[in-house]
C-alpha cells in the first residue's frame, strides 16, 4: 500500500515556512518605511533652514547694492509685506541700500530645463528698468555643458543689465526677451546662448521671459508700496 503521508507532511512544512517568508519581507518593508519618514522628519528642519540661507545669500548676490531686504507678497495686483510662512505665496523679496533706498526686487522662477526643472533667482532694478543678476538655484542639467548655466562667465554677463521695460501702458514687457547664437546678441533684451548647452541656455530665457511678463507689470504698479517698505 502507498505510503502518502510523507507528502503532507513535506506540504505541512512548506506553507508555514512560505508565510514566515512573507511576514519577514513584510516586517523588513515596514522597518524601512519606519526609518525613511523617521529620517525626513529629522532632516526637514535643517533642509529647511539651508534653503533659507542659500535663498538669502542668492537675495544678495542678485542685487548686489542692497544691505538689508523685506519680502512682499502679491494678493490680487497689489503686494503687502508679508507676515509668517505662506508657501503658495507669489513673493517679492524687496532690496534696500544703507539709507533705506529701494535698489532692486528678487523674484523666484522655474521652468523646464533639458533634464530636469530649472529654478532660478533673478534682480530687477526699478531704475535702469532691467534684469541686475541671475542665480541658478537647482538644477539637473547635463555636467558640463547645462551646468555653464551656473557658471560660464560670458553667460551671466547676459544679466548684467537685461533689458525688461515696460510698453507705454504697463502692461507688458516692450521687448520680450530672446535667445541668440553666440556672438549675435545686438539687443539689450537678447542673451546670448552658450555653444553646446543651447536648450539649457533657452530654459532660462524663457523662464525669464515668462517671469518678467507676468511679474514686472506688478512691481511697477506698487513702486510707492516697496519704496516705503524699507526695514
């Protein structure tokens, strides 16, 4: 007669050890999930607290003449000195000379880049009516050849006093900013791309050219309100 026990009994063996199996897959995932929220949680705060000095410096390095600054926020078509966090908030952070006088506005922007989204942080100057500075502040563009978009010398020179006027009725920026080939720029309102980083060069121009259309107008519109709004 045969013998069919030895089959159960090997079936009997191998389901508890299957569910063993899963419950400790189960239990690794659920440890690993513990300790990747435990380990945000932990860090966000100083993750948070080093954006907030790289954006400050970025502040000052793209409107080089100011010593102190005050952030705005726009509520409608008008800008008011803002109060707290508000992370949804268009912010205009005002800069201001030792005696009070406003020198510039630092606006955030991002667009598209090659790879990745490209942020930037750019000045505008109220008085020469253009671009003063432009900072990358996060970038995944190609090692390099995108990354000149940060560094490359003859590039940033775009920025130096990058025409952004007005049209006669305030509502939009007289001449759009553009891209050229290098050794072509003409214009005040042009940037000169950088030879073989031609798409990163175009994400910033037209980050720029998006920004200031929508941005500037509002500056221009609430001068007095950032002219007072002096620390």
């Amino acid at each position: 007669m045969a013998d069919d026990t030895k089959p159960t009994a090997a079936l009997e063996q191998e389901q508890p050890s299957s569910l063993r199996m899963v419950l400790t897959m189960g239990g690794i995932g659920l440890f690993c999930g513990v300790l990747i929220v435990l380990t945000f949680q932990l860090t966000l705060p100083i993750i948070t607290v080093n954006k907030a000095r790289a954006l400050e410096k970025a502040i000052f390095d793209v409107i080089p003449a100011a010593t102190s600054k005050t952030t705005f926020k726009q509520v409608g078509d008008h800008l008011e000195p803002m109060e707290g966090e508000d992370p949804i908030a268009v912010k205009y952070y005002a800069g201001y000379d030792d005696d009070g006088r406003l020198v510039g506005v630092a606006l955030e922007a991002a667009g598209q880049g090659f790879q990745d989204i490209v942020s930037i942080l750019y000045g505008y100057s109220p008085e020469c009516k253009c671009v003063i500075g432009m900072k990358v502040m996060a970038s995944k563009e190609t090692p390099g050849l995108g990354t000149k978009i940060e560094t490359d010398p003859a590039f940033r020179a775009n920025f130096d006093a990058l025409d952004v006027s007005l049209t006669d009725d305030d509502r939009g920026i007289a001449n759009p900013i553009t891209l050229v080939k290098p050794g072509k720029k003409t214009e005040s309102w042009q940037i000169e791309a950088i030879t073989g980083a031609t798409i990163s060069s175009q994400a910033v121009a037209d980050i720029l050219e998006k920004s200031t259309a929508r941005l500037i107008p509002v500056i221009e519109k609430n001068l007095d309100t950032l002219k007072g709004g002096a620390p």
